[in-house]
C-alpha cells in the first residue's frame, strides 16, 4: 500500500463552498453570496453550470487586496446590498472561503451590523456558514450549510401564538415529518421523492429542495432567482415536526437531524440513501413506522419491478469486478445495490476524510480495498492492479478509466461530459431499477467493445 | 442609459452613439453584481495551461485544482501530463503553520513522480496571505531537481484575470532565453496568445510552413518547454490574443529586439491579412506571392461552403461577450463577413484602448459593456433583439432560457473556429443554432379546452400564445 503522497494528483473531491451552494438553493428564493475572491465565484458557477446546464448566479464580495488587507466588511455590505437590489431575493446563504476565513472576518458579525444600518435588509433572511476550502470537502460543506439553515430558521411556535406556518401540506394538523437530503443527489432524486411522499399523503417537510431550481423548465418569463425549493416557513416550521428521517446521512457527523433533535427532541433516524432493495425497503419501514400508513400499492409493484429486473441482470452482472468512487453515502448506496446483486466491488474510494465511511464499507464489501481521502492517481493505481471490469462514479473518473480501458459509469456530480446530469434517478426502487440497467448495458457494451 | 441595475455599474455599460465619456473599464469588479470574470490564479492558468509537457502544480486548497483540471479545450498532439491535477491540497495546520514545506516536499516527490521538463508553482489566495515565500521555494527547488521551477504569483485577489496574464507571462519570460536554438528557416516567428483550443493552431501553421517560414513556439498552445525555452531566436512575434500576451511580446521586444504584430487567426479576412502581415514583415517577394497564392486557393476552397450558411443568417443580430477584446473584435468582422449585426459587444477584461476600437468598428446603436452580470446580459440581449449570444459556458444556458441561440467561443469550446477551415465550422455553428428547429417550438401548449366555460378545471390554462419565445 503506498503512503498518503504529499501532493493530490487528480482529486475527487472538491471544497467545501461548493457543498453549500447545493443546499441554498434548494431554498425558496435564496442567493448565494460567497464571501471571498471573484474567482471562487465564477469558477463554481461553471463547474454547476457545465453539470446541470442550467444559469447559475452565485454572488461574490469580490474581495480585492485592499479588502484582504483591512478586512472584508464593506464588500461583504455592499455584495449584499447589490444581491438584495438585483434578485429581490427572500433568503441570502452566505458561504465564507479560504480568503474571508483566513483574514479572520467575522460574518455573522458583519452579517448583523448590516441588518441594523440597512433597511433594505429587513426582509431578506441571512445564513451565513463557515466554509472553508482547506478544511475540508464538499461533503462537509453541504453538510455544515444544511444545519446552519435549520440552526438559524427552525423555531417553536411562540407561547400563546399560532404555527409559524398553519396547515401542513396535505390539510393535516399533526405534525410532519422532516426529509432531510443529507448528501448530494439529483433534481430527479428529489422529484421522486417528494412524489412518493405525495403519493403516500405524508406530511413533511423537505429539505433542500433543488428539484426545480437546478432542473427549471423552459418558460417565457425566466426569474432571476429560479422558482422552487424548500419554502422558509416550511424550514423554521421544521421544529414541530414529530420526527425528522435524514436519507443519505448513514456515515455523516452531526448535521441538522441532530440539532432538531437535540434542540427540539425531534426524534431523528439518519438511513443511508435509498439505493438498493434494503436500503429503499429501510426508508420505506421507517416512514411506515412512523406514521402508521402502508406504502401506496403502486409503489410495492414498482418494488417488484426492481426485484424483476434484479433477478433479470443477474448473470449478466455477476461477479463483475467494480470499482466505486465519489461522494460516501452514494458510494455506500451503490456498493449495497452491487452486493445485493452478486457483483464484486473491489475498490470503494472517496476524496473525504471519512473513517465512519471506511467502516461501513468494510461491513458491505470486506474483500475490497477501502480507500478514503483518496485522489485519482492512487484510485488509478488499484484499477490498475485488480482486474476491474468497471467504474461507477463522477466523470472525473474518465482519464483512469481511459487509461486503463476500463468503462466507466457515470453516477453523481460532476458529470460535464454526458447529458442527463439533473434527469439522473438513482434512488428509491425506480431509480435502482434504472441503475441496474445501466449497470447491465456498461457490462454488456463492454464485451461488445462498445463505448466506454 | 440603456439598463441600469447596479449602482456604480454606469460607466461601464454605453451605446454607440451616446455622447459620454471613455467606458470604464479594468478594475475591481462590483461586489454582489456576479461578475462573469474570475480572478488572477484563473488569468495565469489559462494562459499557462495548455504547455503540454509541464507540471503545473497548484499551491493551495483543493478548490482551485479542482475546478481547473482537465476543463479546457486547448489540444496536445503529444504530452498529456498537462491534463492532470497537481495540488499541495493544503488543510488547516498548513494555513496556520505555513506551506512552504509541504510545497517543497510535493515539487521533490512530483519531480520524482512525473520527471517533467518544468514545473509552474500558482500561488492561491491564502498563500498571498499566510505569506509563502514561493520564490525562494522555487528557487531551491530548481537547483536541487536541476529543472526550472517557475512561481506564478496569481493570488486571486490580488487584480482581476489581467494580472494573471501577466504573473504567467513573467513566468514565461523566465523561461524563455535559457535554450540555445538556431532556427532552420531564416524565416522564423512565434505565434503568442494561441492556446491551440480544439486544435486551432493546426489549421494556422502549415499555411506558414508553406510560406517558408519556421515556427518556433506557439505560447502556448500545443506548446513544449523547450520550445518556449529558446523562443527568443525567432524574429518575429505575432500576437492573437493581445489582452493575455502583448505584454510579453513587449518584454521580448525589450530583451531580445524581437518586435510583434497583432493579427488575428479567426475570420477569412484576418487570417489573409495575418499571412499577409508576416509576409511583409520579412518583405520577401517570392513569401508574399506564396500568401497570395494560398489566401486566393483557400478563399476559393471555404467559400462556397461558408456561403451556404451565410445565406442562413444573414440579417441576425448578434451579441459577443468575450474574456478579452481581441476575439471580440475579430468577431465583430467575422460577423460582418457573414452580413450579421452586432447589436452588444462586451468583454470581461477590455482596456480603454480596447473599448476605443470596438466602439470605432461597432454600428451605431451597438451596446457595448464591461465586465458583465447575467442581469445586465438578460436585459441587454432582450432588448437589443439578440438573435445569437457568443461566449462562454456560463452564459450558454442564459441564452438558451431567453430563447436565444448561442455559440462557444471560449476555452472550453470543442470545434475550432480558427484558419480557413475554422471559418466554415464557425458559420456552421452559428447557421444550426440560429436556424434550429427547437426555437419554433410553441412554449406554451395549445389547450383545446382553453376557455371553455363549462369546464371548471382552468388551471395551467392561460391564453394561448402561439408566437414562439425565439422571434
């Protein structure tokens, strides 16, 4: 094994502002503001724009020398000021970056002077969250970013007063139950989602919603700020809830199911994501449990659509030689789904520091190598060496897949090279059924000699 | 004033015709507005990035490796190590203890690694702050690996992408001079500012190895060190991208007499006037006769291709948002050629003599603007009637969502637009997103029980608007 190199070579992960820009926007009519250099800015709305082909405006304070040199204050005022002018927007999520944390600028300090002397500032809701890039991943930025909004918006009712938010979304009085996404996953993930929940008539609050927001439809009025996500009274009415199940936080530190329990005793189920047979019968068993309602009939055949395609794809699938790279919890949904159908995972990597990750792996696959902070060239090395007949992550996989002329599946962010980023359903029992497929045509094309 | 979003945005935006002052340009870009630039690490990177044989290691977090690997278009007809992602990925205890170490650790282990000719060294926002002396490191580095080890000192707050041209061309400067070369021609240039995207400078430099004429490195498109080591040895430096090299070109002027013409590789007039432009800077008959001979030949062999579009588009209105001046204005001619308005000209790094020329060479009532936002962009393209936007990926989707077709001229694009050959991929380009099929599709679906009173269930069901959102 070799030792940890002192340089990244091809890195598969990235920093932590870019985590917090997929949990603002899933919010209702929220901008993000990075408080840092321009080019923070630029460079992650092209890395998001280039993955889900849609506009993306993240702001920035633009910070200059001389503001690196004072402090950041007055650009930090003023970029606020411009994005309340510009997008009108209800929410500013504001995410600190290298620069900004290492002249030691105080956000939400900055952050509530600006609310005393601006009032334009009077109806915007602020989240500022610290973010930055050396510390650690993007994982841990999505992470710190989701609880920083439920930490700063989640309220109990005023005594006397009403619910911040009357009835919940299916007319019902009791209280909901809080969806917390805990790791990155598709506008089509969350789409499927909030359909099922539908289906099922549950009351619940979702959080964050990017199903619109990075996945907007053509219209003939484009706003500035694009339309969907998580509602803020839904988001300060997550305190009532009467329980919160947070899907993708198997291996994650204490995130916002923990506060809510913690500050609210909300009680709080973190389940891996919902890929795979168990892992989709494990949500579907907790929600059962926690409300007392069957799943919807329709969704026990689309169950059994997956077992059918399951058993389908099982020779051609078996014993496949794979290797499974990218964000932990997506990374532990896919090894599962490849267990569960007789496939060999061999190498299961993450760029993130992880050790709860390396665990959880070692229990699905344990003759596998595990491998976390890992970056490309030291994936490379293992594809290499252990006859891999597959790769399954982010399209930066692509120049050790080529290079090793191994095909190469692509699943999660970043995908720059492919279309369908944002149309890309890998939970729930569809969404596996659509992973099998794609598992089972990358084999077969393969052997074909197809494309990679 | 044609939009006014932003306060302190004014003297950046104007149109031609307007009785104002010079617009302002090349300086700090207005907080919160969502600049399109980046900063000074992006300015060096792309300028030093596609020199194919070089390790370019980046010293600093992993965020700005991370989003600068692997993502542009510019080509390599050997060498790929260019392609890979270096980082010192430097973590909390770096930051407050220093990196120097780690930095010259990472150059050793790297050095040993990859065995490549040079090694550049960017130095990020925090290492500006933290104080890394990344000169000395270098320094040190060079001596003991026995390569050159170049520091770029492109912390991204410390200017806009304009001072990252420059810490690369000192970077490059470095380099240069430290080869001994005699060129086999005795007619020998350099190309400056060509960054060989999609392979565009292999449809340029046979047109001057057929006029007789050697050259020498291409900064820094397709690009080895060694080329760029003994540049010094041509005579002349012709200059494409002039925002990211004219100063360079005049460094090189400075040290080693060699003087530089600006000339443009994309548009049939400007690379017959780039031929011609050599030809006469040697003043050789029998070269000048050879660029008549290939400008006539090659004219006559794209025109018919090119002309079946140009009929196409002729009459559109185009918009051009650029990174620098110099493609915005040969596209400005480009589009000329192709009987196109250019109703909105911008640029993310334009000087004032920039902006003198564009708004010499624009029409009347032509928008032009500095330094951009998408709320600006969004206004200006509906109201200017924009049939086509050109620019870069980030913009491509705020086209697209306005209904508006859009074409990429930018680092990342994957056809090349230069030579002649350019010129016809180019008019194909503009000619199959302008005149797509999808813009006539009706946004709005015609409901056949729209307005039906006896229906209760109206909603989604609006006047019905045939007219599509692309006219």
């Amino acid at each position: 094994m070799l030792s940890k190199s002192l340089a990244t070579v091809n890195p598969c992960s990235m920093c932590m502002p870019m985590g917090s820009v997929l949990v603002f926007r899933g919010i209702e009519n929220c901008m993000t503001l990075f408080h840092g250099s321009q080019g923070c800015s630029t460079y992650m709305r092209l890395y998001l724009a280039h993955h889900f082909r849609e506009p993306v405006d993240i702001a920035s304070s633009a910070l200059s020398e001389k503001g690196a040199v004072y402090g950041g204050a007055a650009n930090l005022k003023q970029g606020l000021r411009n994005v309340i002018k510009g997008y009108n927007p209800k929410a500013i999520g504001i995410a600190t970056t290298c620069l900004a944390e290492t002249i030691g600028d105080d956000v939400p300090q900055i952050v509530r002077e600006f609310q005393a002397e601006e009032p334009l500032a009077k109806d915007v809701t602020f989240i500022s969250v610290s973010t930055p890039s050396y510390a650690a991943s993007h994982e841990v930025g999505y992470r710190v970013a989701l609880k920083n909004l439920v930490q700063t918006l989640a309220r109990k009712p005023e005594p006397g007063g009403g619910r911040t938010s009357g009835l919940t979304n299916n007319g019902r009085i009791d209280g909901r139950i809080n969806i917390l996404v805990g790791s990155i996953v598709s506008p089509a993930d969350v789409r499927y989602l909030k359909r099922l929940l539908d289906d099922w008539g549950l009351g619940y609050i979702l959080l964050p919603d990017i199903s619109e927001t990075f996945d907007a439809p053509l219209s003939e009025d484009m706003p500035r700020i694009p339309l969907g996500g998580t509602p803020l009274d839904d988001i300060r009415d997550s305190a009532n809830s009467k329980a919160t199940v947070t899907i993708g936080g198997l291996v994650q530190e204490p995130g916002a199911g923990d506060f809510l329990k913690k500050e609210f005793e909300i009680p709080h189920t973190p389940l891996p994501l919902p890929i795979g047979l168990e892992y989709c019968d494990r949500l579907v068993a907790c929600l059962e449990e926690l409300t007392g309602e069957a799943m919807p009939e329709g969704y026990e055949r689309e169950r059994g659509r997956l077992l059918d395609t399951m058993v389908d794809a099982h020779k051609i699938v078996a014993d496949a030689r794979t290797a499974v790279f990218g964000d932990t919890e997506t990374v532990l949904g896919l090894t599962r789904l490849m267990t569960e159908l007789g496939m060999r995972p061999q190498i299961i990597a993450t760029g993130a520091i992880n050790p709860a990750f390396a665990e959880a792996a070692a229990k699905l696959a344990p003759d596998s190598r595990i491998m976390t902070g890992a970056d490309y060239s030291e994936i490379a090395e293992e594809v290499s060496t252990r006859g891999i007949d597959l790769m399954v992550g982010p399209f930066t996989g692509r120049q050790t897949a080529k290079k090793e002329k191994v095909p190469l599946l692509r699943v999660g962010l970043p995908n720059h090279d492919r279309f369908g980023a944002s149309h890309q359903l890998m939970l729930g029992y569809e969404g596996t059924m659509h992973l099998v497929d794609r598992l089972a045509n990358a084999l077969i094309e393969s052997k074909e000699g197809g494309p990679a | 004033m044609i939009v006014k979003i932003f306060e302190g945005r004014e003297g950046h935006i104007q149109q031609k015709g307007d009785d104002c002052l010079p617009l302002s340009c090349n300086n700090d870009s207005l907080a919160g507005a969502v600049s399109q630039r980046a900063c000074v690490y992006s300015g060096a990177r792309v300028v030093l990035n596609p020199l194919t044989d070089a390790l370019h290691l980046v010293h600093g977090p992993i965020g700005c490796a991370a989003y600068t690997w692997d993502i542009r278009g510019a080509s390599s007809s050997g060498p790929d190590l260019y392609r890979n992602s270096f980082s010192t990925d430097m973590k909390e205890l770096d930051v407050v203890f220093g990196g120097e170490k780690k930095l010259a650790a990472a150059l050793r282990e790297l050095a040993d690694r990859f065995h490549p000719p040079a090694i550049f060294v960017y130095s990020t926002c925090i290492v500006g702050i933290i104080g890394d002396d990344l000169g000395t490191v270098c320094k040190k580095a060079a001596e003991e690996l026995g390569i050159p080890v170049l520091p770029v000192k492109s912390e991204g707050f410390r200017g806009n992408k304009n001072e990252g041209y420059k810490a690369a061309c000192n970077a490059l400067f470095e380099l240069i001079g430290t080869r001994d070369y005699t060129p086999k021609s005795r007619y020998s240039i350099n190309l400056l500012g060509e960054y060989n995207v999609a392979g565009d400078v292999w449809s340029v430099k046979p047109f001057f190895e057929e006029m007789g004429i050697e050259v020498v490195a291409t900064l820094t498109g397709d690009a080895r060190v060694a080329e760029i080591q003994r540049a010094h040895a041509a005579r002349l430096n012709l200059v494409q991208c002039s925002g990211s090299m004219t100063y360079l070109a005049k460094k090189m002027e400075e040290k080693y007499a060699i003087p530089y013409k600006r000339i443009s590789f994309f548009g049939l007039q400007d690379m017959a006037s780039a031929l011609r432009t050599a030809a006469e800077f040697f003043d050789s008959p029998e070269m000048k006769e050879k660029a008549e001979e290939i400008i006539v030949r090659e004219t006559a062999r794209v025109t018919p291709r090119i002309e079946r579009h140009h009929a196409r588009v002729s009459g559109k209105k185009a918009a051009i948002y650029m990174g620098g001046a110099a493609k915005a204005v040969s596209l400005v001619r480009a589009f000329q050629e192709m009987g196109m308005d250019v109703v909105i000209i911008g640029t993310q790094t334009g000087d004032r003599d920039d902006y003198e020329k564009i708004a010499y060479i624009v029409k009347d009532g032509t928008v032009i603007i500095d330094d951009a936002n998408p709320l600006e962009l969004k206004e200006l393209l509906i109201k200017q009637g924009a049939d086509l936007l050109v620019a870069g990926v980030k913009e491509r989707f705020l086209a697209y969502k306005l209904g508006i077709a859009f074409c990429d001229f930018n680092h990342d694009r994957t056809i090349s637009f230069e030579g002649f050959d350019g010129m016809v991929n180019f008019a194909r380009e503009v000619d199959i997103t302008i005149n797509s099929p999808v813009w006539q599709l009706p946004v709005k679906r015609e409901s056949p029980i729209a307005g039906r009173s006896d229906l209760t269930i109206s909603a989604g069901v609006e006047d019905v608007i045939q007219e599509p959102c692309h006219s």
